[in-house]
C-alpha cells in the first residue's frame, strides 16, 4: 500500500503539512478524497498553489480514491478534511493501520480533546468505528509533539 500517513485535518493543506509533515514524511503526493458534501466548498486551486511544485496533488471522490490509493506506485499522503470522508474510504476498500487527528476546530457541541481538536458526537461515533477496526489513532499537530489519548472522550 503506498499511503505512507493519513491524516484529518479539517485545514487540509496549511503550513504544519508543507512545513513539518512533508519534509518529515518523504511522499510524493497528496491524495484528498472529496465528498460530494464538501465539493462545492473545496478550491482546487488554491489547494495546489499551497503545495509546493515537487508535490502531486490529487483529489477525487472516496469510492475513486480508494481504488486510486491502491494502484498507484506513489508515496502517498492521504489527507482528509473530515473522519466521515475517511470511514467512507475503509466503507470503499481502503485498507490502512493508522490514522493522524491534526486539526478538527471547534464546532458547537463539540467536546475540546487538544489545542486544535474538538469532537462532537458525529465525530466521537466514526472514531469508535475507526477503532474498532483495528486502526490505530493518533493525535499529533506536527511529528514532534506529544500525541493526545482519544480514548478519554470515547
């Protein structure tokens, strides 16, 4: 399997990605998968302007990600913007061992677990799904720091 990290982060590609993560991870490409919730919302462009020029960036539906993720011969770092987005790409077939929570702000109702994570209920259920699973779950801002138990809020 050539995805190398995955990691939500509601920000997507941002500064702790381009400076901290990639240099860290050793990847080719960004892959995010793209509901059709979130489609509308999504600029393209200024995702890719935010890539610097030796990185793939490609973005597609889940059910096209998974099969893409699982052909291609790069080094992938998956990055989604929702948990809902990657339960739909292990619904989809991916297979994967760990998933990184970098960045999911606040929302109302949302119960704060670190400095840029806050889980509402929505988020508390696809983690139990997520662990159940088998995936491991992290919570790291950048490779440095210390991760954060998501099992306190579950």
């Amino acid at each position: 399997m050539p995805i190398i990290f995955a990691r939500v982060d509601d920000r997507l590609i941002h500064g702790q990605i381009v400076q901290a993560w990639l240099p860290e991870l050793n990847v080719d490409e960004i892959l995010i998968p793209c509901s059709k919730e979130r489609e509308s919302c999504l600029n393209r462009g200024l995702l890719r302007l935010s890539l610097p020029y030796e990185y793939e960036l490609t973005i597609l539906n889940s059910h096209d990600c998974a099969r893409y993720a699982a052909q291609s011969k790069r080094r992938i770092f998956l990055l989604m913007g929702t948990l809902k987005e990657f339960t739909d790409l292990i619904e989809d077939g991916l297979q994967i061992k760990s998933l990184n929570i970098g960045g999911m702000h606040f929302k109302e109702g949302a119960q704060k677990l670190g400095e840029n994570v806050f889980l509402d209920d929505s988020d508390k259920r696809f983690l139990k799904i997520i662990r159940d699973l088998g995936i491991s779950i992290e919570t790291r801002a950048v490779p440095n720091s210390q991760s954060i138990s998501i099992n306190e809020v579950l």
